[in-house]
C-alpha cells in the first residue's frame, strides 16, 4: 500500500492534490502542533475538509501533545485511521478503545529512538504501527536505515500471530529506499517529496508500488 | 478595510476560496496550535502554498504559543502582517522590531477580557491592533459588543496622535455588528462566516463595506 503524504503538496490546493493520486491506497495527513514537534501544519478543520474533498482513506498522524483529548475528533471527523504517538499519550490502550469505538482504525506510532519492546502489550489493541525512519516534524528528510530492524522485529511478530497489524513506514521513502524497507517487511508506505515533487505524482506512486511489491 | 477570514472557508480549496474575495482589503489567516486556543488549524506551510495562490496581502493571526520564537517565520514566507497575542509574547516590543526588520507590519492582538491601557506603551511599536470580540478559537461566536470601549479608548489614542495603528477587530462581525464597530472607529473588519457562509462571498464583503463606511 502506498500512502501519499500532504505534507509535500500544494496546501491551497489540496482537494486536487487529492485528486492527482487517486489510485493511492490511503492519503496520509500530517497534523502537527508546533509542541510535539518544531512545526505547525494543519488540524481538524482542514481534515473535515479534505473529508468532503476526497474518497480517499484519510490516514491521519497525530504528532501532537496530548492526543488523549484530540484525537477522537479526528475519527469523529471521518478519518479512516488515527496513528497517535506512543510518547505523547498518558493511556494509549485506552485511547485505542476510543478511538475504534468512533468507527477509526487505531495506529501507534514510535520515533525513529523509541524501541519496540516495550510497546508490544499495547500495540495488541493497534490495528496499524507505524514506524518513523525520521525524526518527525518535517518533510525531505533522508531515510535512517538503522529502524529496519524495528520493522523486521514487528514483521516477526505479526507473521508468528503475536499481534495483528498493518505495518507502515513514514520518512525519506522514494526510489532508493522503498525497496529494503519492503524486504524488511513493510506492508504501507508513507510518500511525500517522492510523490508530490514529482511532474506526475500518480505516475510516482505506481512506480513506487512496483518497486514495493517486487522487492516484497 | 474588510479581512475576509479563511477560517469559514474550505480548506481543501484555499486558492478558489482567495480568489471567490479578491476585492478583499488584506485575506485573514488564523493560525492556532491547541495550546494558545483549544483548535488546531493551519500553520506554516499553508501560508507558504497561500502566499503562491493569491495576490491579497495575508494577514496572519497568530494565536500560538511562544510568537517570540515562530512568528518571524511568517514575515519571512511573506505575509503582509502578523499579529502575535500580547497574552503569550515574552518580549512583545522585541519581537515588533524583529518582524518590521523581516518585511512585515507587526500587528498585537487582545483578548477580550485583555485591558488596553497595559499594551499602550508596548502599541508604540506596532502598526495594527487586533481586538479580539470574541473568545479566539472558533469561528461563527456571537459578537461581544462590551469591547467596542477598548476600540473607542484606541480610537482617541489613534485620533489625538498618541499611537498610530490601523484598529482591527475580529469576532462575530456581520451585518448586524459591523456598524457599531465602525461607529466605534474601527479600521479593518475580520469576517469569517458573514462572507464565506453567504452563496456569493464576493458580494457579501462588498455589502459589508458599504454598511462600515456608511456607519463610520
């Protein structure tokens, strides 16, 4: 699955950025607070928006302080999931529980330092993990390899039954990337410069499920 | 002056929603990061993909945390004026000069129940004053009419050569407010859901104006 990323395109067109990559699995929106991270993007307005601007399964990513108390509006608003960080949430099982309760996937994602041992009880009650392979905050950012043995761990457990999750990546994924992350197991891949910096943002995306899809 | 503001627009289509005002005085852009105020909607990049959209001069309202650290930014990306809240500015005459030395005007907003007779000194600075007339957060809020007295005492400040600022004011402006707010001496109007609710936005704003110029 391929996950175009907002974050890259044109903010004051978006419902035609939409459109430029329609064949996309998911739209990926990038909420960020300017607290739990160096950067201020856009809110709950602007996904209330795209809402109506889209079909695409919006795959919101909290990067904000306290998702406890937001992060229900996002489902509420329609997104199909809501990923919340697991250092800014105080109870990530329960906000899980809220969270699917509103009629939203629920998604957990983890730093590029913060490992997943400690994090597997509760990513029981996830349907998605994602893994970022950059600091979050902003786009173009080059790809740490060093997270690929997160995801083959993760990998490891989904495959043995242990938990039950799509498995995505988020930062630096293009061309020369894309593939070692596949072998390591990913299953939906976060796109922003690949996608929306080039001349044809849908031609980027299909070429880069290609490359995913042989590589996997 | 009417400031037509997006907060009431459709954020997946901001260039048809500039363009749907282009006889708009200056475009209001309210900028929060859920911490200043309890919302979330547009920050940074979103003002870079306006400032490439649209030829109306943006009007940033910042009702962040930290201004002293984020609003140069802004300057900088191109916006005609930004206004930091003096509730949340450490060293408010500082950052008026940082943002004039950037390119901006440098605008100082009050909450309503912010007196006026504190910011005299620190408004020498400055080249707008945004009252607030509501509580800032939300758009289409009822029209507090108790802070048309902190526009009548910056009026007289204005008038008598004390301060020199354009007087803006932003919350609940409408048809049935706009006039008592031009008779009290306001200069610039925000309206959010007054112009971007009506069928024709274009129309609406000139309606407005007509009625403050006639009132003022």
């Amino acid at each position: 699955m391929i996950a175009p990323s907002i974050l890259s395109a044109d903010f004051a067109r978006l419902a035609d950025e939409a459109a430029a990559v329609a064949s996309a699995d998911w739209l990926h929106v990038d909420v960020m607070d300017a607290h739990f991270v160096p950067n201020l993007t856009i809110g709950l307005p602007v996904v209330k928006s795209l809402r109506k601007a889209t079909d695409l399964p919006l795959d919101c990513h909290l990067m904000i302080d306290d998702p406890d108390r937001w992060a229900i509006a996002y489902a509420e608003a329609g997104a199909y999931n809501v990923t919340v960080h697991v250092e800014a949430a105080n109870d990530p099982v329960q906000l899980a529980k809220n969270l699917r309760a509103a009629g939203a996937k629920a998604g957990l994602s983890l730093k590029p330092g913060t490992p997943l041992e400690p994090c597997v009880e509760v990513l029981k009650h996830y349907d998605t993990l994602l893994v970022m392979s950059v600091e979050p905050g902003f786009g173009g950012q080059s790809f740490m390899a060093e997270v690929l043995d997160k995801v083959r761990a993760a990998r490891r457990l989904v495959d043995t039954g242990h938990l039950k999750l799509v498995i995505e990546i988020d930062g630096g994924i293009n061309a020369d990337t894309i593939e070692q992350a596949a072998e390591a197991g990913v299953d939906c891949f976060v796109a922003g410069s690949a996608v929306y910096d080039a001349a044809d943002p849908g031609a980027a995306l299909e070429r880069l499920r290609e490359q995913a899809t042989r590589a996997r």
